[in-house]
C-alpha cells in the first residue's frame, strides 16, 4: 500500500515530517509554501541525503539539517530546527563566527579535524569534526545562506592518539637492556634506550672511577647535531648541559667520525670551541674536567651510532686496562642499540602487515557486498527492462491491428449514417441503422483502448492542474460508483501543473474508478489523492524506462480484495482480466498504462491480497502556467461552401467521406495519396481545407505535404486524419503543436464540427480571401486576441536538472518556453515549429550546440542565439552572427539581460 504527501518537500525522515507540520515556521523565512524554489531545491537535496548536513538561510540564518545531522547534537534537536544560526551554537558562536562571515563573503570553506568543546549528556567534552563550508546562492543569485557538510571525526582521532601511546609503550618495554656488572660482564637487552644509557654509565663510572660519565646516541635535535646526553655525578647537569656536545666540539670529532679514542690530561678548550662551563676554581674556557676519555660507539655495519665520555676533576685517571673495559662497554651497548633497532622495525613490519592484512579483509568483505548489491539491482533491471521490451512489442502489434479496424469502422460508419438519410421515414430501419452504429462505437472504443495500450493514439496535451480536473470529477465518479462506495478526494497544497491529455487522464481515472469498484464488490472506500512527488536516480536505476525528475502523482486507493503477485505481474498486458467472461475487455488497464507511458510517465501497482490496492500514475511536471479550455467542441456541426481537398489512400473510406462532405454543402476535390493531392495543389485550384490521412503509401508523407501546401497557399487549413499516426504528427506521446486531428472512426457531427473550427481557426486573411471567392458567403466575424503573444523559447540542454529551473525562470520571465534535452529532437521541433529565440547549451552530446545553432539558423535565418557555457567563447562562424554568450552558473538577471540581448534585433 503507498501513499501521496501532503506537500514539500518529499522524504527527508523526521525532519521531512517536522517541515511539513502546519505549526512549523523557520525564524526570517515564514511558512515553507512562501519559501524560494532555490531554498526548497537546496533544502530537499539535503533532507534526503545521508550524510550530515544543514542549510543556514535568510537574514537570521535560520537553520535547517537533516536527520544524519542530529547525532551531532541530539541534545539540541527538535528545539534547533529553524531557529538562528547564531542562537543554536551560541557556546561556540566565538570560534564560528569568522568562518560564517568567510562564507557568506563567497569564499568556501574546508577544516579538517577541527577541536570543537561539545555539551553531550550534560557535560562539556572533546570532539573533532571536518567541515565544509559553501556560500549559497538565491533565485537572483545574491548569497543568501551557507551548506555545511560535516563528518564527526572524533573516534578516528581518539584511534590514532591511542595508536601512538600504544606504540611509545611498546617501544619503552621492547628496547634492548644492556646489563654490565661490576666484573665487566656482558650487558644483555633492555627494551629501553633511557634505561640502556644509564646502566652503560653507570657501569663506565664504575669500572673508570670518573667523577661522571656521559653517553652520546645520535638522534636528530633538529638544529644540525644528532646526539642525546646523560651525566653523572661529580658535577652539577645543569652546568654540564650547556656545553655543546659532541658534534659542535672539534676536540671530539676523532671519536664521531669513527677515527678511534680520544683522550687528555689536565687540558684547556679554547673558548671558540665552547661555552663557558663554570666549576669552582676553573678558569674561562676550560671544560669542567682535568682528564677525559671519548669512545665511540660503532653500528653492525661499522657506522658511528654515538659516544661514550667520562671525565674526572684530577689528571691521569684513566689507564690502557680501563680504555680496554670501555671499548668492550661501548662495543656491548652498541649491539643492544642495534637489536632494539631491528625490533622495532621488525614490529613496524609487522604492524603494517597486520593493518593491510585486515585492511584487505575489510576490502574483501565490502566488495563481496558491493557484487551482490550490484548483481541483485543488475537483475532487477532486466527484468523491468525485459518486461517494457514485452510490453513494447505487443503495443506495436495491437497499434497496427487497430489502424486496420478503423479504417474499417470508418467506410461502415460512414455509409450507415449516409444510409440513414435515405430511410428516414422507415422506422425499422432506422432502429436497425442506430443499433449498427452502436455496435460500431463500442468497435471505435475497442480500437481506441489498443491504440492507448499501443502509445500510438494521437495526444492532444495541455497544461493541466490535475487537482482541478479531479475535483470536477467528483459528482461523475459517485454517480458511476454507486451510493455504497465512500469517496474521498485529496489533493495537496501547492500541487505542478503537468503536461498531459485532460480527456485520457479523465478515462484513466474512470477506469481505475470502476476497477476498484469491482474489486470491492460495489462497497467500500475509494481515496483519490493527488501530489507532488520526485523519483530519484536510485528509483531510476531499479526502472530503467523511467527518468529521474519531478512528477505530479495520481493515486487511486481501495479497500477491495487486492492483487496476487502473479496478477499484478500481467495486470497491464491486454486482454488480461480476473473479471467473469462477458463482464470486461481486459482493457481497462493496460490503456491506463499505455496513456502514461506515451505522456512521459510511469506506473506503479502496490498491492496485497485482502489488503486493497494503489494504483499511481506519475505524469512529468510542467513549468508553464495552465492552459485554457478551448470551445471546439461547441461548434455548431453544420456545413458550408468552401473547397476541401481530400487524400485518402483507402478507397471506400475516401468514397464515404467525399459524400459525407458533398452532403454538407462543400465543394470537394479527391486525391489517392499524397504526391496527388500535391499535384492537384500545384494545379492552381482554390482550395480552403486539406484533409489529409496520415498514413498513406508512396515517398511524400502527409506533414510534408501540408508543409508544401502552406507554401504555395499561405490561407489554407489542414486538418488530419488517422486510425493510427505511427509517430508522424506525434512526437513524444504529444501531437505537434499547431496541428489538428480527427481521429477515426467519426461521426457526421464529428466531421461537420471539426470542419468548421478548423476553418474557424484559419488567420484573419485567409478567411477573408476564401469568403471573397464565395459571393454568397457570410462575410467572417473579425478576430481579436485576447493577449498579445508570448515570444516563443526553444531551450535545448541535455541536463534535466538545469533544463528545469532554467524553464521555470524563462517562464516566469514572460516566454513561452518549448524543452528539448539534445540537438536532434531540438532540429525535429524545428521542422514544425517557428520560435523567435533559441537558448542552447554548447557541450551537449551527440550534436553539439554550436552544429544544432548552424541548421537553425538555415531553418530560421532571424532566430535569436544564446550559447549557454560553463566556459568557452562563441563559436567562430558567420551563420551565427548577433549570438549571445551566457557563462554559466548565470541567475534569473543574467538570462534575462542575454535572452532580450539575442532577442533585440527581431522586437
């Protein structure tokens, strides 16, 4: 069971429902209805997404997020919705500030692992978040909010923190200890280099009986010398620490190039070679020793890794026996330095092997989950796509069964109603005639419903408010249903307009009606709702005939006995019904489906058994404002005198029709085909009319025979005629614009009305000149339109997101916009249609834009240009001169100031 909003925007979780509560009102921005189409766009993309994010808009920033954003501050959420940037992070609105203010000064924004203290579970804690930051723009493209894009990054920094105390702990317990005892033992490992480097001095005190001892391990100090020091008793750190030691001292330079031991009795440094070391009695530049004995400290591979120095207050201290204890000392914590070494970058090996290891687990895992998502949603594809493909090939079939039976329908209609002329005063045979011509209506709706299930019954699409045309259904559909069936209609605030055939959308909801009706059992209740709704690239992907985008949705609910899924599987497949024999076509449905489908739509059943069913038809969103009602069908259904070409490639229904038209008073001239009726026309006759059947065999096809007609007499109407268009005058599920069609079969009446709106319709000279020609002609009432005409808009831009707001604005702007998403079907409206003003995009696929600019320009020499370009220049050719350059992103100002810039010349 599915069901329609009431309103914007779509989805968006908790947040959505917040929204869309009537008592909700964002601080400066009012109720959501009054909200700007930037803003709800905005809004609705950061609603349905799952990543974290808000929108602060409007002078006081209100502030807007989504539901992935409330674990961000659970504390503050629902209170925050809406309410002032400032006031929501007013604990933190010190450290925000100039970032907002950069923001909104058109600069973007990007922190990672930016500290921010967070009030959570009532206290004030540590957190880490990365933030993006981006300037928003209105509807006249001045900023008017900020998007914040942000991920809490806060266990990830915790993780690496913790990471790396584990590893200072571990390097504290894995270096090696070099034990030395009093007899000059070995020293063995200790995993700690602090530790280490007191026992070897200790040990050097010890055997040396210095005053102090010293050891010198090369790490980087960052200042040019690489060593670390450690002293021992006999004289105060403090003092010893501020002589530079080793590498800045030349005395010690032996010992660190690896030269051997350096040794001294009772000497003075001179001052350039250190600082003052002060010791009682010392003199200046004296080290704060008598003698002094310097080891190295040599690597595995034989390079110095650091030194050990001792030192004593009295000269001739240390003998050969005690430089022998020391080298044996220094070649003993060398080995210990180089096995901590190798264990740590052993245990860094494995460290990272460990990480890739489970890295590549993690890997595996999500790409095991991500091939099974894939081949799911792949099958799920073919198997819709297997099923339009069906759909698609049966429509073909029944269409053109359906051109046959008409034709048919036609040349008996016809002559039954010819016939009844004749037995006027016979009244048996009068009731016979109507009897026959029932039974040919009911064919008429047969062939029709195939033509529907086919998509190739000709469209005559207008823009609709779907919530109208229902609400005026209201008192027809209870009379239909009966008084048992409860019905209730809802239609959403602020509901599109769509672009859609009123008269099929009337069947289509008659139908549903009446299917419900059944499947109740003549009792219950019916819910017609109607909406706004948006179907995503996700929905897209899993229904590949459907294109993502902005849809107006008619749902039609029941409390009937709903559907098995192998019924709902073949529910729009013709001639399919669980109905009794003798009670339904099987029609019903799959003509719903086939309007839908050629309008551009898509439909959904959701279904249960013993649960009711919704049956949702999507028709596209349009732009442009709603149509009028046309009085066509109040025309009287009389004759006249005017001369009417007819091409028929069928003979008894060209028969029929010449005496239908003959019996109302017109002059008639018949023609075979199409290249016939052209000669007849290359003739010179006076013709007022052309009716012309679509299909027809031979090169020359009707639309162009029209087209050729117009050329040689400007004042002639054309009306068309077919059981089956094949997509000739239809384009899109639509019929062309400007053209008119009389689908068969028809009536006299039919004809005669249909006839005399057509010539009706003709320009102000043309009737003039066909009424001259006629001395006994009623001279024309004159024509006064209502309103002046809109400059006509062709836009052509492959991106259905740009398409729209673009012709939502050009809208707004005062033209009449026509849509195309690629430069072919731009070309093919060209072939029928005369704009004044071409907006198109230069990088569109397949012909480009520059390419589709040049053969408008040879199809309508005056037309204005705007290339629309996210960078580039105009194209170099002189069949586009005068053209316009629009750098995109433009807003409503800039297309405006471009559009009447291309459009200047033609005002």
């Amino acid at each position: 069971m599915g069901s329609v909003g009431n309103g914007w925007p779509r989805g968006g979780g908790e947040i959505g429902e917040l929204l869309r509560h009537p008592a909700f009102d964002a601080i400066g921005l009012g109720p959501v209805e009054s909200w700007p189409a930037s803003l709800k766009h905005i809004a609705e993309m950061v609603l349905n997404s799952r990543q974290p994010k808000f929108v602060a808009w409007g002078p006081d920033l209100a502030f807007l997020y989504n539901d992935a954003y409330v674990p961000v501050f659970p504390e503050r959420h629902p209170a925050a919705l809406g309410k002032p940037f400032r006031e929501v992070w007013a604990d933190i609105w010190e450290q925000f500030s100039p970032i907002v203010a950069r923001t909104l000064s058109g600069s973007p924004q990007l922190f990672k692992e930016l500290l921010i203290p967070m009030r959570r579970d009532g206290r004030t804690e540590d957190t880490w978040f990365t933030f993006s930051y981006t300037p928003l723009r209105d509807d006249d493209g001045t900023i008017a909010g900020i998007l914040c894009a942000t991920l809490d990054v806060t266990d990830q920094v915790a993780a690496k923190r913790g990471e790396k105390l584990a590893l200072d702990e571990l390097r504290a317990k894995s270096e090696a200890l070099a034990v030395v005892n009093r007899a000059g033992a070995a020293i063995t490992v200790e995993p700690d280099v602090e530790r280490l480097t007191q026992i070897v001095v200790d040990a050097g005190v010890t055997l040396t009986g210095a005053e102090f001892g010293a050891f010198f391990y090369n790490v980087d100090d960052g200042e040019g010398g690489s060593y670390m020091l450690y002293a021992l008793s006999g004289v105060d750190r403090k003092n010893f620490e501020k002589f530079p030691m080793p590498r800045n001292t030349k005395v010690f330079a032996p010992t660190f190039d690896g030269e051997g031991i350096v040794r001294s009795d009772d000497i003075l440094l001179d001052p350039r070679y250190g600082l003052n070391a002060p010791h009682s009695g010392m003199p200046k530049g004296h080290l704060p020793v008598r003698s002094y004995l310097a080891v190295p400290v040599k690597s595995r591979d034989g390079s110095v890794i650091g030194g050990l120095f001792f030192g004593h207050a009295e000269p001739g201290r240390f003998s050969q026996a005690t430089e022998a204890s020391l080298v044996s000392l220094a070649g003993q914590s060398a080995v210990a330095i180089d096995n901590i070494r190798l264990f740590r970058a052993a245990k860094l090996e494995i460290d990272q092997r460990r990480d890739m290891e489970d890295q590549l687990r993690k890997l595996n895992e999500m790409l095991e989950v991500r091939v099974a998502a894939e081949i799911a949603d792949r099958q799920q594809a073919e198997a819709a796509l297997q099923q339009a493909q069906k759909m698609e090939s049966i429509g073909k079939l029944t269409g053109g069964v359906a051109h046959d039976f008409n034709n048919l329908l036609q040349v008996i209609s016809g002559n039954l109603q010819l016939l009844g002329k004749d037995v006027a005063e016979n009244g048996r045979a009068k009731e016979r005639i109507a009897n026959a011509l029932v039974a040919v209506e009911r064919g008429s709706r047969l062939a029709s419903q195939l033509l529907a299930f086919g998509r190739r019954q000709p469209l005559e699409p207008k823009v609709v408010n779907i919530g109208r045309l229902v609400t005026g259904m209201d008192d027809m559909l209870r009379r239909a249903l009966g008084e048992e069936i409860e019905v209730e209609t809802i239609v959403s605030g602020g509901l599109w307009n769509t672009f859609a055939d009123p008269v099929q959308i009337e069947n289509a909801l008659l139908n549903l009606a009446i299917n419900s009706r059944d499947a109740m059992d003549g009792a219950g209740r019916l819910t017609i709702e109607v909406g706004n709704a948006f179907l995503d690239d996700s929905y897209s992907r899993t229904h590949p005939e459907v294109k993502a985008g902005q849809y107006v949705v008619l749902a039609v609910t029941d409390t009937g006995s709903g559907m098995t899924e192998e019924v709902k599987e073949q529910a729009f497949e013709p001639f399919f019904s669980t109905k009794p024999e003798g009670k339904g076509t099987g029609l019903g449905l799959s003509m719903v489906y086939g309007f839908v489908k050629q309008s551009g739509g898509h439909v959904k059943i959701y279904s249960q058994t013993g649960e009711g069913t919704t049956l949702k038809l999507y028709l596209p969103r349009s732009f442009r404002s709603e149509d009028r009602a046309t009085a066509s069908d109040t025309v009287p259904a009389t004759g006249g005198t005017e001369t009417i070409l007819v091409a028929e490639d069928d003979e008894g229904v060209r028969a029929t029709v010449i005496e239908m038209l003959s019996d109302l008073g017109y002059y008639v001239l018949k023609a075979k085909d199409a290249q016939s009726a052209l000669t007849v026309i290359e003739s010179g006759a006076h013709i007022d009319l052309l009716f012309t059947d679509v299909v027809m065999p031979g090169t020359l096809k009707s639309p162009e025979l029209a087209r050729l007609a117009r050329a040689r007499l400007p004042d002639i109407a054309v009306l068309y005629t077919s059981g089956y268009t094949e997509d000739s005058i239809v384009h899109g599920g639509r019929l062309d614009p400007g053209l008119e069609l009389l689908s068969k079969p028809y009536t006299r009446e039919d004809l005669a009305r249909k006839i005399r709106h057509v010539l009706a319709s003709r320009p102000q000279g043309g009737r003039g000149a066909a009424d001259a020609a006629r001395p006994n002609a009623k001279p024309s009432e004159p024509h006064h339109p209502e309103t002046a005409a809109k400059p006509k808009l062709l836009l052509v831009e492959d991106d259905a997101f740009i398409r729209m707001d673009t012709a939502e604005i050009l809208h707004d702007l005062g033209y009449d916009v026509i849509e195309a998403e690629s430069g072919e079907q731009g070309a093919d409206i060209l072939d029928h249609t005369v704009v004044d003003i071409i907006v198109v995009d230069l990088g569109l696929p397949g012909m480009s834009g520059s390419a589709f600019a040049a053969r408008a320009r040879e199809a309508l020499p005056s037309v204005g240009l705007v290339f629309a370009t996210g960078g580039g220049d105009l194209p170099d050719s002189n069949h586009l001169s005068g053209s316009v350059l629009l750098t995109k992103p433009f807003n409503s100002a800039a297309l405006d100031r471009a559009v009447k810039a291309a459009l200047q010349p033609r005002l």
